[in-house]
C-alpha cells in the first residue's frame, strides 16, 4: 500500500521541518448550490500558511462556486459540512468579516461601477477594515503614500485608478485592477476566480509577477483556473483536479502539465476506472 | 369660507374692480382661465400620478402679516450667501428690506412696476408664456393672483454673483398658500446662475404655487438650479419656464429630497435656431414624499441640441414621477434630443412612474429616450462587501456613484458641496 506509506511519511515530515505550519483553511466535506441544484459535493481541502494551491477542472464542475462560497456570496447555500478558517468557523461569518480577516476573492467577472473610482472605493475599503482592527483610518497623505507604493508593486498606471471602477475597462484592466486591489488589503488568504481567463500572455506574465511578488511565507494563495499556461509563471505546491463538485485528484505541480498533455478526459476516465473498482 | 370659495370671491372682486397696474390684461385672462379649468384632477391626464385637490380643502390664512425677519432669514440662507445676490419672497410676496442686491449687472424691481416703465414691452411680451405650456388652472391660479412679484434684468456680460432666490412660507400661525411670481430677463452676452429654494418656518403647513420664467437672449448663458428640502408639512407646484429666444445655452439641475406633494414643470422652449439646453434632475426620496417632474423641451427652431439626465432614488412609502416631453417641430430639422431617466428603488413600498412622450414632426432629427426602473445591483454590492465594506457603506458608496453625474453639474461650489452633504446625510455615508 504505496498510498499509506506516503501518507506516515507525509505526517512525520511536517513534524520535522516546521513547528510552525498553521493550517489557514480546512475545508470540510463541503456540499452547496444553488435554488436546490447541487454544485459541490462534498469538497475536503487544506491550504497551510505560505502555501499556492491550484484548483484546475472542466467548465462546470463547481471551481468558481467553491471560490464564491468561501467569500460568502449569499445566492449559494451551503447544506453540509465546515470551512475552518485560522481557527475560526468561515461559514459563520458575513461576506464583510470574512475580507477584513483576511480573505480576498479575485473575481473572474469584476463588475463596472460607473460613478465610483478605484481610489475612493480603496480609501472605503482601508479605513473600514481598519476600523474593524480598531486602528485609526489613515489620513490622505498616509493613503496617497500607500497607494503609490502598491501601484508601483503591481504595476498600475494612476490614470485608471482614477477613472470609474472597471467602466469601460478591458480585461487586462480589469483583472490588474483586482490584483491592486489585492495588494492594497494586504490579504492572508487570497483566492484567485480564474484571473487568467480573458488575458494575452503578456497581461498573464504581468499579472503573475504581481501575484508572485503579493505572496509571502505569511499568506496563501489559491488559485481556480482553467489552464495550465498561469502556471508558467506561479509554482505551485499542490495541484487538485474538480470533477462535478469533488476534488477528484491531488497531486504536486506536475499534475497540471499531465492534465494539460492528456486533457480532462484522463480524469474521467480515471474516475470512472475507480468507480469501477 | 373653504379656500377655493375664497379665490373664486377674490377673483371675482379681481375681475370687476381691477387695480390698475399694467399685469390686469394678463390677470384677467387668468382668471377666466381658472374659472373653467378649475384644480386639476387625476382625470387630467398631465396629473395622473400626482393629486392636489386635498390642498384646497385646507384652510390657509391669507391675509396674516409675515413675522419674518432679517434674523430669521440667517437661519435658512444658503452656503455662499456672502458671495451672492439675494431675493426674498416671504409667503409669496416679494420683499426688497430682505433681499441683497451685490452684482452692478442685475436690476431688481416688483413685476407690476416693471409692467409700467421702460421694461414694459419686456413684460408683456414674456409675462405668462408659460400658460401656453402648463395649461392647467394651477398655473392660471398664480397668473390670476400675480401681485408682489419680481422682475429681473441680467445685463450684458458676466454677472459676478449667482443670484439667490428664497421662498420662505411663514406658518407659524397658520397654513399658509404663497404664489411668487418671478420674471427673469437675461440680455445678450449675459452670464447669469440662478439658485432657487424653499422654506417653510413654522409648525403649520404649506402650500407654495410657484412659477418662474426666464427669457434667454443671444449668446446668453444661464444655470437655473432649484433645490427642494424642505419640511414633509409643505407641498408645491413649481413651475420653471426657459425661453431661449436667441442662440443660447441653459443648464439646469433640479435637486428634490424632501416635502409632501412637489410637482415641478420645467419647460425649456428652443424659440431660436442653435440652441443647447442640458436638464438635469435628482430626486432622492423617503417617507412618504411626492415628486413629480414634468418636463419638456420644445424645439420649435432648428438645429437645437438637448441633453436631459433625471434620476431617483426612492426609499420608504415615497413616490416619484417623471413625466419627460420632447417635441420637435415641422421645421426643426437637425434637431439633437436626448431623454434618460433611471430610478433605484430601495423599498417595497416605494413606487415611481415614468413616462417619456416623443413628438416628432421634422423627419432629419436624432431623438432618443430610455428608462430604467430597478433595485440596487446586488452582484455589485458583493463586490464591494466583499472588499471588507459594510452592507451599509456599500449600499452608501453605490448610491452616491449613481448620483454623482447629476452633482457634478452642480457648478456653484457652495451649493455644490451643500447638496452633496445633504445627498451624504440622506444615504447615511460616514463622512471618512
């Protein structure tokens, strides 16, 4: 049993190296939908502190909606299980309390709101997730500053901070926009709702710098996606396979260049080769 | 006596006695007017969603003197007083002892001495156009009782100072029924900003008939703004009638939060060819308050372009209306008309009525109108939420977002600012 070794092997390991490994988020067999349509079924994930996890799967099989569950979108209902996050019940806690512990969504469809600018709704969003910390909120010289030195971080021109949140904004924009936006928050737990989805390579290669240079041995980083290509740029340590509503595999980085050489279809097929046995 | 038995006594004393001064011609027409049209009933298809028969069952004390003063005024007066002319009309009638009068390029005089002296062919010749417009007995009401109104003359050239008007209803002893009259003339080459509002003191109610008429001549440049907060005890038709006699431009911003009953008309008349006129409106409502904007542009001369943007934002048991006219006249090719009207409504109960009307008669003209009734975007308010934002402050920030085109045509600072507090205040937004 070449399964159970690994596993005793695995465990004594994480004894030996780092007293310090925090579980920052445990997924419990999760199971949620949406208007009585199962999506997840029964999902079990743990992500440790200064660790990037990939969710790779088919268009369909539940990604977007574990990333959206996690952050707290109230249109899906969770009907079993737990997500433990730093010790505390994630489910529990509104969509609000959720960001200013920590969590961060990146969304895939980041939406337009015309009227609102970057540099207002991150001056809202700072000083309320500060209040909550009960620190002081910063005044305009110490935001200003701040927000220069995360622009120059990930890469983003004033000029479309300025400009009405996402309106009008291509793609690209729209994703370096929530990557800012990441930086600014400072998250402990970033997810990533396919980031790389409407992006040319070059805005691939920009983004994931950002992303690379956002990640510490202090946070965590889960990243949902389609393709393999984002992962030319983000190493990550573990790589699971979705397949309707499960993580059907697990597995180190080099499962998604398998993934990518064979397709899904290796997936099914190793599914339906399990169910069999 | 009930109020409308007291005005069809009074006019009747009007109309045979008379009184001599130069609007008795206009008056008596008026009156004839409001004889056979009476108060418009929801019958009346231009008041469909809005009734105001339960204002003349009230009893209104008429001829009480004001106990107004100089001192009371400092507690109504708007931001940037200091920097502006002033015109105080205390229950309908003009007062000069209140009113400030800073810019060398204004004169100011009551309409009846106007309707006398070297502005006489002014009067008659603009005085009560706006019945050709707002045909209904509420209108023919103020004509009929025009008496202590004001004349107004912007003279060439920028005048330095925007011009305040204030409406004060006095109901400390009693409801009170005003109907000021104002008639704006606006030369060549002048530059003129015109702020109205109104006040009531008092812990009665108030009724306020209020009509404006603003010529514009050549190469006039005019920004009419009327801000409307005042108490829930008072109601108001308030008429504002643009006449763009030359090739102009106007700019108006219609700000409406609070009262029982408002209705506005604003009537924006292209009676020369290369006119622009850009109207905007922001009603952002609670309780129970009415607001019904009826407007229209009328392109009776070619190559006219206008622009008009209203938007509502309707909480509790309130109701908005918007009623957005366009016509375009047989030979008023090469017209540019546009109409939007968008409204969030933020409660069960609360309702709006929308309605625009294109009239179309030239055939080389661009016209468009379009409507949106809705909730607040829910998807966007996650999104926000999910940044570590309040529900609260979430709900602030989109709200203020989607009022922010019409405030940022709000061109005196002052007011600017001043409407945007209101406009923060009624939203709940932590000032940060």
């Amino acid at each position: 049993m070449p399964c159970h070794m690994t596993k005793i092997h695995t465990s004594y390991l994480i004894k030996q190296i780092n007293v310090n490994e925090i579980i920052m988020l445990k997924i419990k067999n999760l199971h949620a939908g949406i208007e009585g349509k199962k999506i997840l079924k029964g999902i079990d994930l743990e992500i440790k502190v200064g660790e990037v996890h990939v969710i790779m799967g088919p268009n369909g099989s539940g990604k977007s909606t574990l990333a959206s569950v996690l952050a707290g979108r109230e249109t899906y209902e969770v009907t079993e299980g737990s997500v433990e996050y730093l010790g505390k019940e994630l489910l529990e806690m509104s969509p609000e309390d959720r960001a200013r512990e920590g969590l961060f969504l990146a969304f895939q469809y980041p939406v337009e709101i015309p009227g609102l600018s970057t540099t207002n709704f991150m001056k809202t969003a700072v000083n309320e997730i500060r209040k909550y910390r009960g620190e002081e909120p910063l005044d305009a010289v110490a935001f200003l500053r701040m927000m220069k030195e995360k622009m120059a971080l990930v890469n983003i021109d004033q000029s479309l901070l300025s400009r009405p949140l996402n309106e009008g904004f291509s793609g690209g924009e729209k994703k370096r926009n929530e990557i800012f936006q990441m930086a600014m928050l400072q998250p402990k737990l970033a997810i990533m709702d396919e980031t790389d989805s409407g992006l040319d390579i070059d805005a691939i290669r920009i983004v994931s710098d950002s992303i690379n240079k956002l990640h510490t041995k202090d946070n965590a980083v889960l990243l949902v996606t389609h393709y393999q290509r984002l992962l030319d740029y983000i190493i990550p340590d573990y790589v699971h396979v979705m397949y309707n509503g499960r993580i059907v595999k697990s597995g180190p980085k080099e499962l998604a260049l398998e993934l990518e050489e064979k397709g899904y279809d290796f997936i099914r097929h190793e599914i339906g080769v399990a169910e069999e046995a | 006596m009930n109020t409308l038995s007291y005005f069809k006594d009074k006019l009747e004393h009007f109309r045979i006695t008379g009184n001599g001064d130069g609007l008795h011609a206009i008056r008596k027409n008026a009156i004839d007017a409001f004889t056979s049209l009476g108060v418009p009933t929801t019958r009346n298809e231009e008041w469909k969603y809005t009734r105001i028969g339960g204002i003349f069952n009230k009893d209104y004390q008429f001829d009480v003197r004001p106990v107004f003063t100089a001192k009371d005024l400092d507690d109504v007066r708007l931001p940037g007083h200091e920097q502006s002319n002033e015109l105080v009309f205390v229950n309908g009638v003009f007062s000069s002892e209140l009113s400030t009068i800073r810019s060398s390029g204004l004169a100011v005089l009551p309409l009846e001495q106007a309707a006398h002296n070297e502005y006489k062919d002014i009067v008659a010749k603009h005085l009560g156009h706006s019945s050709q417009y707002v045909n209904d007995g509420i209108n023919a009401l103020n004509t009929a009782f025009a008496h202590g109104g004001v004349f107004v003359e912007a003279k060439k050239g920028q005048v330095e100072h925007p011009l305040y008007i204030y409406h004060v209803a006095d109901a400390s002893d009693g409801n009170i029924f005003a109907q000021p009259r104002s008639l704006v003339y606006v030369n060549e080459n002048a530059r003129l900003q015109i702020v109205e509002t109104f006040v009531t003191i008092g812990s009665q109610e108030s009724f306020t008939n209020h009509v404006i008429e603003v010529v514009v001549e050549n190469d006039a440049h005019v920004e009419y703004y009327k801000i409307q907060g005042d108490s829930n005890r008072a109601s108001q038709v308030s008429t504002t009638h643009i006449r763009q006699v030359g090739k102009s431009y106007t700019h108006s911003v219609v700000i409406s939060l609070n009262g029982n009953i408002i209705r506005n008309n604003l009537n924006v008349i292209f009676d020369a060819d290369h006119c622009e006129s850009h109207l905007y409106g922001l009603y952002c409502l609670e309780n129970e308050t009415h607001v019904d904007n009826h407007t229209v542009v009328d392109n009776a001369k070619p190559s006219c372009f206008s622009n008009e943007l209203y938007k509502g934002v309707v909480g509790g048991d309130a109701t908005g209306v918007f009623n957005g006219k366009i016509f375009v006249r047989k030979n008023a090719q090469k017209t540019n008309a546009y109409q939007s009207n968008k409204n969030i409504l933020l409660s069960e109960t609360a309702s709006v009525n929308a309605k625009p009307q294109l009239e179309i008669f030239a055939d080389d003209v661009k016209c468009s109108h379009g409507c949106t009734v809705g909730s607040l975007d829910e998807e966007a308010q996650f999104y926000l939420v999910s940044r570590g934002l309040s529900k609260q402050s979430a709900r602030a920030l989109l709200l203020q977002a989607f009022a922010i085109d019409i405030l940022e045509n709000i061109k005196p600072e002052p007011i600017h600012k001043y409407v945007e507090q209101l406009i923060a205040a009624r939203l709940e937004i932590d000032t940060l």
